[in-house]
C-alpha cells in the first residue's frame, strides 16, 4: 500500500450498509474474514437493538464507536499500520 501515511479507515454502519469486509476490501485494506464475520453479526446485532427500539440512538451510536475501535485495531495489526495520533 502506498503512502500509508495518510491513509483513513471508513466504516458505514446502518441496515443498507456494505458488509465491513466488503468495505475493508474496497479500501484495500488485508483483513481475517473469520474476525470480520464477527464484526459484521456485531454490527448487525447493534442495528436491530436500535431498530427494535431497545437502544437509543446514543447508544448505538457509542457501541458503533467502540466497535469500529475493534475494527480499526484488527486493520492496523493485520496490515502492519502504524496509528496516526490526531490533534484534539
């Protein structure tokens, strides 16, 4: 991959949205498909809570957070990355 670097992770998650393998491999990014299975039944675990209405919004929106904190972990090991810090 060139210019690492800069390089940004971007992962959708809503009912419509690609399955995260399915973007990872868009983006070019080497991946586990077994540990992105489990993302992907994470993802669509979170989204049914949300729809059916037994999460809020927020709390979708944070559990999202946190997992694509996994996901984003799991691309940095498996594509040897190193982690940008960004200004706060």
């Amino acid at each position: 991959m060139k210019n690492q670097a800069t390089r940004t992770l971007g992962i959708v998650f809503s009912a419509m949205a690609p399955t995260v393998a399915a973007q990872l491999k868009k983006q070019g990014y080497k991946y586990e498909k077994e540990t992105v299975k489990y993302f992907d039944k994470e993802s669509e675990a979170i989204t049914r809570l949300r729809l059916s209405r037994l999460i809020t919004d927020d709390m979708a929106a944070q559990a999202n957070a946190k997992l694509y904190k996994n996901i984003q972990a799991h691309v940095i090991k498996i594509n040897k990355l190193k982690l940008k810090k960004q200004a706060q």
